[in-house]
C-alpha cells in the first residue's frame, strides 16, 4: 500500500529525536567555536551567546518552513 504525504509547509519536519540530536549537535559545535572567548575571562558572555543563538536557530528554522514568527533580538532584565 502506498502513502501519500500531503504536500505542506509541514513536510521537512524532522521527527523529536532526530530533531534533538541536531540541536545537541549545534550547541556542542557552537560551544566548540566561542570556547577560546572562555580562555579570556568571557564565559559569561559565552553562555548568554549560546542561549541566544539557539534561540535564533529555532525561529530561523520555522521561518524556513513557512512559519511566520518574527526574528528579534530578545531583551533580558
């Protein structure tokens, strides 16, 4: 028997572990990046980045597939 797929904005999404594992994978590879930052007294600044970016690549990522969510700086208090 054949399934058809319903051609939607929806049809790239990766199932929830496959999906995790590529966002475990992109902090370790970030980490990997800013860590000489962490060398000169920056980790705080390191840490904040991390959370940052992730954050964009998520929203990035619905952009990509047709969701419409804003791309912004978020503010911290």
């Amino acid at each position: 028997m054949v399934q058809v797929v319903k051609k939607d904005n929806y049809a790239h999404w990766l199932e929830e572990e496959r999906y995790a594992k590529l966002m475990g994978q992109t902090k370790l590879v970030m980490g990997q990046i800013l860590n000489p930052l962490r060398m000169y007294g920056q980790e705080v600044f390191v840490d904040g980045a991390m959370i940052e970016l992730m954050h964009l690549f998520e929203v990035h990522g619905k952009v990509i597939r047709g969701i419409d969510v804003p791309i912004e700086r978020r503010r911290h208090r």
